[in-house]
C-alpha cells in the first residue's frame, strides 16, 4: 500500500522533544479526552484512566515531573501539561482480571493522540518513570496500573533544551516499511513487499 493512502494525520503524528510552555486551551484538552473515551474496548469496560496537571498548577506539575526519570525531566518540564494513563486491571462486572485492559488502553491513548495532532498540539508518550512513584502519589489500589506518562503542548523551537537532545528533534525517527510490519499466512511470507512473489 502506498504511503499517500494513508491518512495524513496519522502521518503527522510523532513524538518530539521540543515544546513551548504556550498554553493549550482547555476546550482541546477536553477534546481529546473525548477523543480517547471513544476508543473500543473488551466488553465496553473503558478501562482507561487518565490524570492530567499544566504549568498552572505549579507545584502539582513539578510532583508529577518528579515521576519521570532525569534524561526525560530535562525536556517533558517545557511542556505545557503532563498527562498520566492508567488501566483498571479488573472486569467490572465479575472482579476478575482484564487481561485487554492495557491493549484497550493503548487504544485510547492512540485516539488521543490523533485527536491532539489535529490540533497541532503534540504528545510524546514516555515509558522512563517511576510506577511506584505515579501509584504512590495518586494513591491508586491494586487493581489500577499507570501505562504512560506523557508530556502535552504545542511545538517549541528547541532553544531551551541541551544540544544533544535538541539533536533528536532535527530528523524524524524512521518507520519501519510495511513488509517489515505485516506477513500473509505465515510469519515467514512478508506481505505487501515489492519483489515478492504474487
């Protein structure tokens, strides 16, 4: 499939380190909240949870940085919002475990994302964090995981952040080509390849 069949959006969307500290408004945070709770999910649990905290609310938005390992502090703390996601782990209707929670999750995050791309508003989603320290703070039961932190806001110009890391953000990231992603009936036929056999 060639990649101008692919929605634009999801094109656009990527992950920098660069952001400005410029406000985003409060009626597309609640859009992509929105967005997110419209995902699918396992029994229409919505299992999905999410925290969020701005620059507004200073002294909250450095706890929830105090989350996040040194190398991503030193970037996400431009950013105008963090954004915690959480999955209940447990069927609500019988208590037992949700073995989708987190996949479903993931799902809403990717509505999220979409929907903040839309707005040229970028999130970059970071697995360097401290789980315990998210579980401490929010006081979440056993049952309530965090999945992401994730740093919110429009683009920065890069000038507040060390040279190495503003580095990252001169090229995209490359995608893996869609043979590399996708085989037709076994693992080991990669499907979608230009010189492979019809």
């Amino acid at each position: 499939m060639k990649t101008e069949l692919t929605l634009e959006i999801i094109r656009e969307r990527w992950s920098p380190y660069s952001f400005s500290p410029l406000p985003v408004e409060e009626f597309r945070i609640k859009a992509m909240f929105e967005a997110a709770g419209h995902a699918p999910s396992s029994r229409n649990e919505q299992p999905w949870l999410f925290v969020y905290t701005t620059r507004e609310d200073e002294k909250v938005f450095e706890a929830y940085l105090d989350f996040l390992e040194e190398s991503n502090r030193i970037w996400a703390r431009n950013a105008y919002g963090l954004i915690v996601a959480l999955a209940r782990t447990t069927h609500a209707y019988n208590g037992k475990p949700n073995r989708f929670a987190l996949y479903d999750t993931g799902m809403a995050v990717a509505n999220l994302l979409l929907q903040a791309i839309s707005f040229d508003i970028y999130i970059h989603q970071m697995g360097g964090y401290s789980p315990e320290k998210v579980s401490s703070y929010l006081g979440l039961g056993s049952d309530i995981v965090p999945v992401t932190v994730m740093a919110m806001g429009y683009l920065g110009d890069g000038s507040s952040l060390p040279a190495e890391v503003a580095r990252k953000d001169e090229q995209r990231r490359p995608r893996k080509q869609v043979f590399e992603i996708v085989s037709r009936n076994s693992l080991s036929r990669q499907a979608f390849r230009e010189d492979s056999d019809k």
